[in-house]
C-alpha cells in the first residue's frame, strides 16, 4: 500500500505548485475543477490514505475502491474522503466532470468537530449515488465554492463552510434518520469511542507496523469499562459482539492488504497480530470461505 498522501504531497504531484500559506494557516481549503485534472491523471488514482479530507462530485463512469469495498458509479455520485479510510478510483470513460475540494480538520477548528458526521465515520458508506434531479442543486453549490474562494470577502471561509456543511447535510438527508434514547446515547458515545481507538490501528501502511489493540479485554482496559459493560453498548447500537466487530474489521483490513500490496501472507499475518501464520489464514477462511492465496488469487483480472 502507498505512503499516505500528505496535502503538500497533492499539490506538488498534481499540481507543481504550493500555496504560500501552507504550513502558516490555521486550516486549508481549496476547490478544483476535476476535468482539469482528468486529461493529466488518466491513471488509476493510487489507493493510499489522505491526512486531508476530501468531498467530490464525481460525473462520469468511475469504480470506487475504499477500504476493502468496492462501488460502480454508473451516472455521478458524491465521495466522501477522511483520513482514516485509503481510497482510490478508476476513471472508466473518457468524459469526465465534477468538482472537489479538499481542506483539513484545523479548518473547521471552533466550527463543530467535523469527524463526528456520518458521512466522514469509518464503517459508514462515503459514496452516494446521486439521481439526475439532486445533481443540478450539488452543482450549484460547488459554483457558490469557486466564487467564494476568488472573492476578496472578508468572511468568505465563513461562507465556504456553511456551503460544505450544506453539501454535507444534503448528503446525510439521503439515509434514513434515527432516534436515539438516552440509553441508546450512552451505548453510542462508548461505542464511538471504541470504533475511534480501533480504526487508529488501520490502515496497515507497513510491513513493520502490528496492530497493537485485538482482543475486547484491550480495548475495555483503554476505555476503562468493564468488557462486559463495552459488549452490552456494543451489542445495542450494531448488534454484534466487540470480539465480532473486531474480526470483520481486521477481516476487513486483511482484504485490503492482500488486494493491493504484493506482501507476503506471513507479512499480512504478522502485521495484524496473528502469531503463526495457519491461525490467520484458518481465520480469513472462516470469514470469508476463502483462502487469502485464493482471495489474492481471485482480485487479478
């Protein structure tokens, strides 16, 4: 798997140039035209990590890979990048257009907590299709991006944020809504925190990184509950076992590696925490009635 990909990393390879206030500003925003980049990066977009964020609006046939999912986008759709999940996609035809922006959590400092929306959690879905009626109302907003962003108005960023948020809300208003009891609350705020301290583990970017928290005792020490008292939280709002959420997630990131790195089993194994490579492989079979050398096997076209 690539290196993370650094915001200067995006502006030096694709663009040759770095804004002079990079690295001075309390937060970074920009917005580009994607069939500006399209006609230059025809290639397939190398599946690594952002430390950005990153929402696009995407026109045109494309297939999206992120995490170990992948998603034909037929028409348009609209992507929700974080710098938990790598991510990649394929342009599948020539006529492409769209929009996206990019900026970093420091942007939205003392404006909300950006990471806690739906469409920016691990384990949620970041692509969303987008039928020919909703498409016009999302290119609009993105015009109201552009000319915010040339415009010499004091508060523009002010503006450019409310739009985001805007694109944002639009987005979350396509899934359905539910209502949380208090109990429910309490069981989401333990269960966030959990998720959050799992998926700081992932991605495995190195064949030298392990994965330090695995059983549901590791991660009930961090939290400082009780395992029991995670399991029960755990087991309200997604209706699994810590140690099911767990598997699937390393699962997961099994498939991930084994689709886009050339490393060894053993390395993979090694990596996630299995201390002999049979365990992992007895393991992945079991979760996915595959093999990883079948899995590996099957991913090349």
């Amino acid at each position: 798997m690539n290196r993370t990909e650094t915001i200067e990393d995006f502006y030096k390879l694709k663009l040759n140039w770095m804004p002079q206030n990079l690295g001075k500003e309390m937060g970074h925003f920009n917005v580009f035209r994607l069939e500006d980049f399209v006609a230059k990066y025809a290639q397939c977009i190398p599946y690594s990590r952002k430390d950005f964020f990153k929402i696009s609006l995407i026109i045109g046939k494309n297939r999206a890979h992120y995490a170990d999912k992948t998603i034909d986008i037929d028409k348009q759709a609209l992507i929700f990048s974080n710098p938990q999940i790598p991510y990649n996609w394929e342009y599948l035809q020539e006529e492409q257009s769209g929009y996206f922006c990019i900026f970093t959590e420091a942007f939205f400092n003392q404006f909300g907590n950006i990471k806690e929306y739906p469409v920016f959690k691990p384990g949620g879905n970041p692509v969303f299709l987008i039928e020919d009626e909703d498409l016009e109302p999302i290119k609009t907003i993105y015009l109201k991006i552009c000319r915010e962003i040339e415009s010499d108005y004091l508060y523009k960023y002010d503006a450019i944020r409310a739009l985001v948020l805007e694109l944002i809300h639009l987005a979350q208003r396509m899934q359905p809504a539910t209502v949380l009891s208090n109990h429910q609350n309490a069981a989401t705020r333990i269960s966030s925190v959990f998720m959050e301290l799992l998926e700081r583990q992932f991605p495995i970017e190195s064949p030298f990184q392990q994965m330090k928290f695995r059983s549901p005792t590791d991660f009930a020490d961090q939290l400082a509950v009780h395992v029991n008292h995670l399991n029960r939280a755990l087991k309200d709002i997604t209706g699994k076992t810590t140690s099911q959420v767990i598997a699937e997630r390393i699962a997961q990131e099994a498939k991930a590696l084994l689709k886009h790195t050339d490393w060894q089993i053993a390395e993979i194994s090694t990596c996630l925490g299995f201390e002999e490579s049979p365990h992992f492989i007895n393991f992945f079979k079991k979760h996915t009635q595959l093999t990883p050398k079948a899995f590996r096997s099957a991913q090349v076209v």
